[in-house]
C-alpha cells in the first residue's frame, strides 16, 4: 500500500495526461494518483476513465 500521492491539476490535457500517470507508475516507488479535473472539453476525464481500467491494481482517483 502506497503512503505518498501525485496530485495532478488538468484542464485540457488530453496531450499529456496519458504520458504524466505512465511517468507516475514507473517510478521506483508506488503513488495513489489524484486527478483534478475541471470539466475539460477536450476528453481528458475520458482518456483517466480508460487508464483506470486498464490499470485496475493501481490507485487512480
């Protein structure tokens, strides 16, 4: 069980997302990650919704 967390802002982010919680599991180290979406137009929650079911050991929020 993990006790640190990523806290990850967005808006927009359909371009990185991806990329930054990919960059997040790959550390050495095991991180909940929290993603703060704002109601972004451009299908950022839809692209996090997808990562949490393909990662579903991982803690995605």
């Amino acid at each position: 069980m993990s006790d640190a967390l990523v806290i990850i802002p967005t808006y927009n982010e359909k371009e990185n997302i991806e990329a930054i919680i990919r960059a997040v599991f790959h550390q050495k180290k095991e991180f909940h990650v929290l993603v703060v979406d704002d109601s972004s137009p451009d299908g950022t929650s839809e692209i996090v919704a997808n990562l949490i079911n393909e990662f579903p050991n991982k803690l995605i929020h």
